[in-house]
C-alpha cells in the first residue's frame, strides 16, 4: 500500500503516473485495468449547476467616514447580504452574494461571480445610514474575494420528470418541465466525478487541495445534505484566477441559477482505490424523481446520459433558417448562442436545450434518453458539463505534472 507523502514525493521527482479519470475509464472498458503500482494519482472533475455557491466580498463603496455602515448592497443589480462585520466609518461594506441570487430574470449571482473572475466592470449600489452611494470596481479593487460552497460536487445526482398533464416552472428546467414523462432533465458528470470516485471520502478531506472554477482551493468537510450513500463536499478558494469559462449564470424557469466546478485529484493507495476508481457510467444509479415531491420512483443509470451521447452540441449555419424569433436563441441558458454566429465555446453548458427547440436542424445534439418504466423518456436538458469537466480533468492533471498545482 502507498500512502500520500509517498506519492507527493514521486511527484516531485517526476516519477509519478497521473491520468485522466477519461483515460483510466478508457483503459477499464478495455478490460485494461491499471494495478496499483501502476498509477499513482487519478484526475476527476464535475461541473455543473451547483445551487450551494456563495462568494463571500469585501467592497470599497465610498470614501472612509462617508457613512456608518450599509444596510443594503446590490451589485450589477444582484442582492447582496451586508455583514457580518459593520466594518463602522470605514466606506467599505464585507457581503455575502448567494450563487442563486437573482437581479432579473437573466441575471444573477452566478453570472456576477463569472465576470469578477473576468475582471470586468461591476456596479455597485449600497444603501446607508448617511445616504445611497454609487462606485464603479472590478475584482482588482476587493480587498478580499472568496468563492463558498456550502454543498458541492455530489455524488452524482438525480434525474427529474414530470408525471402530470402540464408544465412545471423549476430550477431544473429551462422553460418549465412537460408531463406527463415528455422529458427528462439529468443532472451529474457520471463515471468522472471526484466523489464517485471516492465515496468514502478517504482522500478527500477537510484540508485537501481541489480546484474551484479552475482556481486552487481547499476542501472544508462535508457539506450540507451530505450523506454516506451520496456525500458532498463544501469548498473554498479565492475568484481571483478563477476561470470564467468554468463557472457562471445557468437561467431557469425559475429564474437564474450558478453553474460551478470542482477538480480534485484522487491518490491511488491500493487495489481498493483501483476498485472504486473503475466504476463507469453504467455502473452507476440514477434515481428518477417527479419534480411534485422529488420522491424517487425509477431508477434509470448514467450509461443513458453519457454512453453515445454527444457531449456538445453542433450548429450548422448553412442549415440555419435563420427564423425571426429564434427558437434555440431565447431557451440557451447561458446566453451562449447566438442566431447566425454559433455558439460561444466559453458560455455553453453543453445542457442540449438548443438542439431540442431548435425546429430546422441547424443546432443538433444527441442528449439520449431514459428508461422509465416501459416509457423511453427523451433526454431534453443536461445541467451538468461532461465536456467541460473532462476539460478539466486533464487540466489538473497536467497541472500536477507541471507544478503549476500543488498535490
């Protein structure tokens, strides 16, 4: 058996194997299944919607003495809570901005906490005990800028459908979910997810390193809703470095929501890391639950989200219509596509909402479907990135090999 400090040190000489958790998965379904002493760390990464982000700020508002202390504080127009600090006469305001925080219908705290790691311009509005005041800054002016999660990178997760006549206006929908079993909604990166790929939580730890959007952070403990059969993790890290293109806005039915990602490298000690470590997509339960209670009442696996399936979607401006209310236009979550300019590779989610209500063929996408019952149920939104964590996966990976990240 190897222990961390073994592996840290082959790390550092250079001698350590890491893969990919895409190309451990590879070699498993080849019937190639790597022994453990011949890997030493395994990559893995989710990213998805994740409703449990905050980002914790420390804003410059006004001059020191300008006022007493905020009571209120909006940032490009998103709510933030004042406090806990009053930080008394010193123009500056300490906030927490929920992920789920909404300014309008299009934007909330997801989005804002993309374009701070962005660097771009923000608006600020503080009500006071002296008065309303305005300022302009962008990330480079916070005195302090953290990224919370109070639960993240769950264990895989759960697929939603609606079993009555009708539509359901919910977070997991981008339009409101039609019954009864017209569509599915799924959420989770299946086989590649950090926790998937140690669920009892044996390397991963409070105090070990992950990254958060790209950036290095650090495991805190469980998180909220943790459980033994589906653990979660709470995390921080700082926004500065953070990858915009990693994390943002997602805009629901009910309204936006933040779209964040966890990378974590997972050590091989022994045969028993191998064993959890093999675990594939088909192997995996996917619980089905009616949006009405979210009790579970079907089990379909996560083979039928990601086994053939096309991870991106393809727009092809030549079949384009080019129709004056587009339909793959107004559903995109994130704002990514753009009638007759494609899609943008930094904002798309990969979610497939644009191929489904797109009526000539011009953005197409396989989501596949689930088996519930004896109905097949089509597969109409993805809230979770494979792409884009399998991006990720190889980013951490040559991260560690580099030394850019720290094991």
């Amino acid at each position: 058996m190897k222990d961390i400090e073994e592996i840290r040190r082959r790390l550092e000489r250079g001698e350590a194997v890491v893969m990919a958790a895409p190309e451990f998965k590879a070699l498993v379904r080849a019937g190639e299944r790597p022994a453990a002493d011949e890997v030493d760390i395994v990559t893995c990464a989710t990213v998805g919607v994740m409703s449990g982000t905050m980002a914790v700020l420390s804003v410059p508002v006004a001059d020191a003495g300008a006022f007493g202390r905020a009571t209120a504080l909006r940032l490009n127009g998103v709510p933030a809570h004042p406090g806990p600090c009053p930080n008394e006469r010193l123009g500056l305001v300490d906030a927490v901005v929920y992920g789920t925080a909404h300014a309008d219908r299009r934007y909330g705290g997801g989005h804002l906490i993309a374009d701070l790691a962005a660097g771009r311009e923000i608006r600020v509005e503080a009500s006071t005990d002296a008065g309303d005041f305005e300022a302009r800054i962008t990330i480079d002016d916070l005195t302090s800028a953290r990224l919370v999660t109070t639960r993240s990178a769950f264990r895989n997760y759960t697929a939603f459908v609606n079993r009555s006549e009708g539509s359901v206006r919910t977070i997991f929908s981008a339009t409101g979910l039609s019954g009864p079993l017209r569509e599915a909604s799924v959420s989770g990166c299946g086989e590649i997810n950090p926790l998937q790929n140690d669920p009892a939580l044996r390397t991963i730890r409070p105090g070990s390193g992950v990254l958060a959007n790209g950036a290095p952070g650090y495991v805190m403990g469980e998180g909220t809703r943790s459980t033994t059969e589906r653990p979660n993790i709470a995390v921080f890290a700082d926004i500065r470095g953070m990858d915009p293109c990693t994390c943002g806005g997602f805009v629901t039915a009910a309204g936006p929501e933040c779209i964040t990602s966890v990378a974590a490298a997972i050590p091989v000690l022994d045969d028993a890391s191998i064993a959890v470590l093999s675990v594939l997509d088909a192997d995996i339960p996917l619980p089905v639950v009616d949006i009405a209670d979210r009790t579970p009442f079907a089990a379909a696996d996560y083979g039928q989200v990601w086994g053939g399936t096309d991870r991106t979607v393809t727009y092809d401006p030549a079949a384009c219509a080019y129709c004056e209310a587009c339909a793959a236009g107004a559903i995109c979550p994130t704002g990514a596509f753009l009638t007759g300019e494609g899609v943008d590779p930094c904002l798309c989610a990969s979610c497939g909402a644009c191929a489904v209500a797109c009526t000539g063929g011009a953005v197409t996408a396989d989501l596949g479907a689930l088996e519930v019952g004896e109905r097949r149920v089509p597969i109409t939104i993805r809230q979770s990135d494979r792409k884009r964590a399998e991006d990720l996966c190889y980013r951490l990976k040559n991260g560690l090999l580099n030394g850019k990240y720290q094991f």
